[in-house]
C-alpha cells in the first residue's frame, strides 16, 4: 500500500486561525523516534490467538487472463449472481492453500 500525500492547497481546504497554528505546533514539535516513545500507560499485547485479520492487508495483485471453461459450471457460477468471478478465485485459492498445506506439513 502506497502513501499519498497533499498539501492544503491541493486539497483546497481553509483552516482557521485555531486550526492553522495547532498544524504549526504539531510540525514544529517534530517526530519521536519509536525507542523514545513513552508507552508506559498501555498494556503490552502478549496473546494475539483472538486476532482475526478478514483479508484486511493482503491484496494480491489481479492479473487479467482467459481461460477456457466447460460451459455447465460457467453457467452455474454465472447463475450465482454478481461476484462469480471472485467466487471462482476463492475456490481456486482455496484449493491452492490446501495441497499447499499438504505440501508442506509432511
């Protein structure tokens, strides 16, 4: 994931008077290195087994191909409504992961 930046002026916005020197005090103040951060009032994180990650990050890149299909399970995935090109990706990266985990747990 890339960062975009903009200035106010692309971004066309008006600050106040307040807004303008609260910006001003923040970037004077500058960054802290991440050693030097004062972190004592929160609670080290230590058991992550509840963590759920909903394909939050990981995108993998699309790359546009053609494929040939029998056409009964086009037509099925077809009949399943909007997605069905995304629906076939999930099963096809499902079955990826499996032999892969297959593969590699022996």
């Amino acid at each position: 994931m890339s960062m975009v930046r903009y200035t106010r002026k692309e971004l066309n916005e008006n600050f106040s008077d307040k807004q303008d020197a609260e910006i001003q005090r923040l970037l004077a103040k500058g960054t802290v290195p991440d050693d030097q951060l004062d972190l004592s009032d929160m609670p080290e994180i230590t058991d992550w087994s509840n963590a759920v990650r909903h394909n939050q990050f990981y995108r993998p890149v699309k790359q546009q191909t053609s494929i040939r299909l029998d056409a009964d399970v086009l037509a099925w995935f077809k009949a399943q409504g909007k997605g069905y090109q995304t629906r076939m990706n999930e099963i096809l990266r499902d079955a990826m992961i499996k032999e892969l985990k297959g593969k590699y747990s022996d």
